[in-house]
C-alpha cells in the first residue's frame, strides 16, 4: 500500500484575492525545500511572505516540481529561479522548452486576456535557464530535499 505524505503543508496563494483557488505544495525536508507548483508570477509576494512564515527562505528551496506548464501553476519558477540559481527544477519533456522559452505561452495569454489582463492574472513570467531543468520522461524516480518521488505521465 502506497504511503500518504503528512509532511507536506499547502500554501493559499489568494490569487486575486480569491482565497482556495490556488496553492503551493511545501515540502520541508532535511534536504532542503521543495515546491510542488510556485504558482503565478502575480502570487510571488504571497508565497515569499508564507514561506517565510514557516521558516523558508527563496535560499532554502531544492526544487520545484511542475506538472504542467500552465501560467497559474508554474509562472513564478523563473522568478524564484532567478534569486536562487541552485534551484532544480524538474519538468515533463514537453513542457521544458515552455519553461526555458514561455514566450509561446505569453503570447497565447495575451490572446486571451491582453497584455494588461496577463500581468494583472499571472504577474512576470521569466525564463528558466536549461542548466536548472531536470527534464522528465514518461516515468521516473527522482530525489528532491531529501524525498523521493515517483513520477509518471498522465
């Protein structure tokens, strides 16, 4: 029988101050912090300020997991990224060239919700160098702060 994880705490993001719409996975291990989605780039002050609360600092992050690529989960890697380049990030193999170059998926928002509606609804969203990606294929095992994790492609 798989094991259920009781370690990890959820952060409410309160995306435009809509609380339990979106969250952060935390899981605080003696390797260091792992994300499970950081959320938009609008949530970032949020997340830093949670973080916080619970005694995690942007140094202390290992790793973000991303799912999927999606602005309301994944748009804020690149900003943590960018104050810690010692984070790993972990991604699915059709979702790496979005996070190394978003601007396929910028220019889709803005489509969708003009320029001003994607910085009001997903904040900055900046690129991640391809030196921090772990990129993942259909399945895999990988160890993020001192847990493993068993992934698979849905």
């Amino acid at each position: 029988m798989p094991s259920i994880a009781t370690d990890i705490s959820y952060i409410d993001l309160n995306f435009c101050d809509t609380p339990k719409s979106i969250a952060t996975g935390v899981y605080a291990g003696d390797g260091g912090a792992v994300l499970i989605y950081p959320g938009p780039g609008s949530c970032i002050d949020t997340l830093r300020a949670s973080l916080a609360a619970q005694g995690i600092g942007v140094d202390d992050i290992d790793s973000i997991l991303i799912t999927h690529i999606h602005l309301d989960h994944a748009g804020a890697t690149g900003l943590l990224v960018r104050d810690n380049p010692r984070i790993r990030v972990f991604v699915h193999e059709k979702g790496a060239p979005h996070v190394v170059d978003p601007s396929k998926l910028i220019n889709s928002a803005n489509q969708l919700w003009g320029a001003e509606g994607v910085a009001r609804l997903w904040g900055q969203v900046i690129p991640v160098s391809e030196t921090n990606l772990q990129v993942l294929g259909e399945r895999a095992r990988i160890t993020a702060g001192g847990r493993t994790f068993d992934v698979r492609y849905t």
